[in-house]
C-alpha cells in the first residue's frame, strides 16, 4: 500500500527547528500517526495534487488537516492557500495558517483568503505544543473533514 | 496723487471771489442803469451766483445770491422804465427767481459732487495702501493704472509701466472675469514670481470693458508648501523604514528565540538526568531569559505598531471601557482580595482601541503594585470640566518615590526592581503616548508605600473643535 495514504496531517514548514518542536509536540500527544513533512510551498502543492515527484499519490486521499507556515521558500504560504483553495478537490481542505507574526495585514489577508484558522507560534514551548495540540485534536475528533 | 491745474481768479480764496463777484455784479448793476435790458439784467445775475459756485462755499454762494437780489431790486429803481410798470415788476422778479433756482441746484450738485469726490478719495487711498497689487486694464490689455504695491511686486515704478499690456507682467493674463487662480508673474528683471491673480469685470455705459486685477505674491506660500510637502515625503519615507524593522524584527527575531526556548525545554523534559542540580538550574536560566526577550520583543513591537497608527476620533464610554477592563483584569488575579470603585466617568472622543489600552495598562499596574496588600482598593474617578476631561486611577500599593517620578513614563524606564514586580517597563510609556496624541496629559502622584494615583486629561469635544480628525499617534 502506498505509504503516503495513510498520512493524516501534512506539515509545510521549512525551518528544521520549527519543524522539528512541532513533530516532538505532536507526538507527545499521540495526536496522529502519520504525518508527512514537505519544506517548500511547490512541494506542499505537488503532494496535495499528487504530481510531480508525488504523482503515484493517490488525490482522493486528503490528509485531515493541513499546518501551513506563512513564510516559505518558492512558494509562500498565501500563495499555497490561494491555490488549494482556487481548486475544486481542495477547496474544503482544513488548513491552519502558523506563523510567527501578528502583523494585522496577514492575518486578515489569510482569512480572506479562506483559511481555516491562524496560529501564532508562540516562543514558549508551552503554548505552542497546547496551539497543536488544540488543532490537532479538533480537527482529528470534531471535525468530519470533507471528502468529494 | 496731485493734480496741478492752473486756478481761476475766482478760485483764488475767499477774498478773490469776492471781489470778482462785485466787480461782476457792479458792472451789471452798471449795465442795468444805461442799458435797458429787463429780464435780461436779472439773468446776467445768474453769472455771479455761477462764479459763487466754484469757490463751493454754501454761504458765500447764499449771500452772493441774496447779494444779486438786492441789486435786481435796485436796478428797478436805478434803470430806466421800459414798458409797463407790472411787467417791469414781472421780469424783475422772474430774473430773482431765476437767480435763486440757479443759486440751489448749483449748491446741490456741489453737495453731489463733494460726496462723490470724498468716496472717490477713500477708495484711492485703499487701493493705495493695500497689500496687494491692484491693476487695472481695458480690454486691449493695456494698463489703466496700477497701485504702488503692484508696481513695486513687479519692480517697476508706476510710471513706467502704465500704458504696457498687462500681458508683459503676467503673461497668461487676458481681458475676462476670472475667479481666484495662479499665475505666473514676470518681474522687470525677467525673474518669474507665482501669483495669485482675481480679476473683476466693470462694464462702462458705452458698452466697453475694464478689469481690474487683484493680484498677490504668493512666493511665500509656496516655498512653505514645497518644504511641507518634502517633510511629508521624508517621514512617509521613515515610516515606510520603520515598517520594514519591524516585520523583521517580528519575525527573524523571533524563529531562533523560539528554538532557543523550545530545545532548551526539551533538554528539561528528556535529559534532565543526564544534568546535575547545577546544570538544570542553568537551564533554567536559559529559558526565563528567552521569555524575557519574547516579551520585550512584544511590547517593543506594539509600542511602534501604536506609534504609526492613526488615532480615530469616535464617542468613548469611558466608564462602561474601565468597568469592562477591570473585570478581565481582576479575573486573572485569583485569590486576592480587591475593592474596585468605579465612579461615573466624562465620555472621552477618541480611539476605542488605544483607549482601552490607556486602561489595560493603568488598572494592570493598579492591581500588580497592590500584590503585597491584603487588601487591594483600587478606584477609578473622573471630572467634566469644560475645556477637558480627568481621569485617575488610585491604588493602595507600594507607591514610588516622587523624586524618580520624571523617571516614569521613559520607554523602559522602571523604578522597582523585576525581582518585587515583572514588567518591561514599557506601559506607562504607551499610556503617555496615547494620551498625549489624543491632547490630553498625563501625571502621577505616590508615596513609597502609601499608594499611587496616575491622572490623565483629554480634551472634550468642543475643545477638539469637532469633525472627525485623524492624526498619527
């Protein structure tokens, strides 16, 4: 079986460190099992549509949630948003936005353009494993994702 | 402006007139007696009540006037018959008649005259001592007369440029009713001045056009608007700078901080046993100081967000704001015993967010320096006056020493140490900041271990002079 079908949060994050905290975070909470990590906005795109390197990817297996970071290399994470979102098989994708800023104009360019919700990673690993943690338990127990 | 005219022997003073008027009027009273003139004699009085005219004396001209009646009575007796004697007396008195007509209408158009002059004369002399260049042209454009200051804007002297197109001092300037423009201007030494130029429209009887042209030197003005506009462009400019700081500082700052914090408490939470007391307790040190500098990234960033924001200008319930600001604040201390009094408080006109703000921070201080007292009184009161509204907050905690009070609201700016009471220090900093920018002031008032009261004043409506009116904090 394809290993990438029983992936159940994609992480889009393309600082190793951040990325690294979120996983320990997740894990703590034996939140979810799978999670398959991309660093780059093409890559996150590439697997959610399954081409490119990931085209033996099976599209109709949508992982339950997506942690978008903002900033990202080649395509940032507004960009990546626009793009799920401009599509048909993504549309209803539950995505959270996580970033570092609080700056008001991302925060409501974000929302405009159809997130989920938007998280601020929090310096104290406290809080950031709690604002994980909440995600992740929302979205893998309350919400029945939408699959077409 | 003078005009030399040379004077008739009746215009030279009193005494000239009247020797000329009973030199004229003896003559007559001559020509009377030998010539038989009748009516005639009595019209030719009517010359000297003329010659009376022009000295423009109301009560010469009367005298000269009863003057030649009694010599048109005189000569009834003095000249020889001719004819019947009631038509004698007729033409006689049809001449007295005459005289007198001649004698009031002359007096009136006198009075007119005057009248007419003296307006004439006020109104020279505003043109005259006006600021202004005031112009005045025909229809061809040429000059009719110009004012000194015109003159002098242009650097002539009026002499010499009456009779000039106005076109060679402005250029763009044509013969119609304009309202207020700007123009160029050209100097007689070929330099350029900007102009602000009205011109009127007078239409003559005859069907021809005047125009007078008010016109202004506005070089003054406009050096102002260059220099505004060129501050205006170098603050948008740092603006634009300090926006860019602070995405930075926001985010680049804050990724390596959080690994910091991140795997220092990994370290705790998996190698903790791998370190000894020591070691943990430097680890410790770590973190606290990674949450430190979280915080004062925080409060810097806000402290510039704030700084750039424009302040809105919207009614402020003040007293339903502090009560609402109290309430969250007091939650968060459990376990204390607090007696909050909020009194009636003047609605502010302001910016509800930065308001809020002025509250968060000075209700927040309230509660955090009463921390030592078992019990927390902490009020909050207010005062209508008419130009301005005051605020305090008063609280029954460690107080400060009056003597660092200038201390107080510097960015960063502490007078007790993080050890007794956390903070950045940059609260009251933010609270003058707003404050300020909203017109108001703001002071405060201890005793080191008898309380504080920190005061704010913001002006009323009225005293804004009100319309909506932005401005940058």
């Amino acid at each position: 079986m394809n290993k990438y079908e029983e992936v159940e949060l994609l992480l889009v994050e393309d600082s190793e460190e951040d990325a690294e905290l979120t996983l320990r975070a997740l894990r703590q909470r034996n939140l979810v099992n799978q999670v398959h990590h991309v660093q780059d906005g093409a890559d996150a795109l590439d697997f959610l549509f399954a081409r490119g390197k990931y085209s033996h990817r099976d599209i109709n297996h949508h992982p339950k949630v997506v942690l978008l970071d903002l900033k990202l290399p080649k395509v940032d994470g507004l960009q990546v948003l626009t793009a799920l979102r401009a599509d048909e098989r993504t549309r209803s994708l539950p995505i959270v936005m996580m970033t570092s800023s609080k700056e008001d104009r991302d925060l409501e360019r974000a929302y405009e353009l159809g997130v989920n919700s938007y998280v601020v990673k929090p310096v104290d690993f406290d809080q950031f494993a709690k604002a994980v943690d909440a995600l992740g338990m929302y979205w893998t127990l309350v919400n029945e994702s939408h699959r077409p | 402006m003078k005009r030399s005219v040379p004077r008739a022997p009746w215009q030279r003073g009193p005494v000239g007139a009247a020797i000329t008027c009973a030199l004229v009027a003896g003559a007559i009273l001559a020509l009377d007696k030998y010539i038989a003139l009748g009516v005639a004699t009595g019209v030719l009085y009517v010359v000297v009540v003329l010659l009376a005219l022009q000295t423009r004396r109301r009560g010469f001209v009367l005298l000269v006037a009863a003057g030649c009646s009694v010599l048109i009575g005189v000569g009834f007796f003095v000249s020889a018959p001719l004819g019947i004697p009631w038509q004698v007396l007729a033409n006689r008195s049809l001449a007295l008649a005459v005289v007198w007509v001649v004698a009031v209408v002359g007096l009136r158009r006198n009075q007119a005259e005057g009248r007419r002059i003296r307006s004439e004369e006020s109104l020279r002399a505003i043109v005259d001592t006006a600021p202004d260049g005031v112009v005045t042209f025909g229809e061809d454009g040429r000059l009719l007369s110009i004012n000194d200051a015109g003159a002098a804007l242009f650097g002539y002297r009026s002499e010499e440029i009456l009779d000039e197109k106005v076109s060679r001092l402005v250029p763009e300037l044509r013969g119609t009713a304009a309202p207020t423009k700007e123009l160029e201007g050209e100097r007689q030494d070929g330099t350029t001045v900007p102009l602000e130029v009205a011109i009127g429209e007078t239409r003559l009887p005859d069907g021809r056009c005047w125009y007078t042209a008010i016109v202004r030197d506005i070089s003054e003005r406009k050096r102002s608007e260059r220099e505004l506009l060129a501050r205006q462009r170098e603050l948008e400019a740092t603006n634009r700078d300090l926006d860019g700081f602070s995405y930075s500082v926001s985010h680049d700052l804050r990724a390596p901080l959080r690994a910091i914090d991140g795997f220092a408490k990994v370290l705790d939470e998996e190698h903790a046993a791998k370190l000894d007391q020591d070691g943990r307790r430097v680890l410790g040190i770590i973190r606290k100081n990674a949450g430190k500098m979280a915080r004062l990234i925080d409060d810097l960033l806000a402290f510039s967000r704030l700084g750039r924001r424009r302040v809105r200008s919207s009614p402020v319930d003040m007293t339903e704001l502090a009560t609402d600001v109290l309430e969250e604040l007091r939650a968060l201390e459990n376990g204390r015993t607090i007696e909050p009094s909020i009194a009636r408080l003047p609605q502010a006109v302001g910016d509800p967010a930065l308001l809020r703000q002025v509250w968060v921070n000075l209700i927040g201080n309230a509660l955090k320096y009463t921390r030592g007292r078992d019990l927390a009184v902490i009020e909050v009161a207010g005062e209508h006056s008419g130009d301005e509204n005051s605020y305090v907050v008063k609280d029954n905690g460690v107080g400060f020493d009056m003597q660092y009070a200038d201390k107080l609201f510097g960015v960063f700016q502490r007078l007790h140490s993080p050890k007794d009471f956390e903070g950045t220090g940059v609260g009251l900093a933010l609270v003058q900041r707003i404050v300020v920018r909203h017109g108001g002031r703001v002071w405060a008032d201890a005793r080191p271990d008898d309380g504080a009261s920190f005061h704010f004043t913001l002006p009323t409506a009225a005293a804004r002079g009100e319309g909506v009116r932005d401005e940058q904090v």
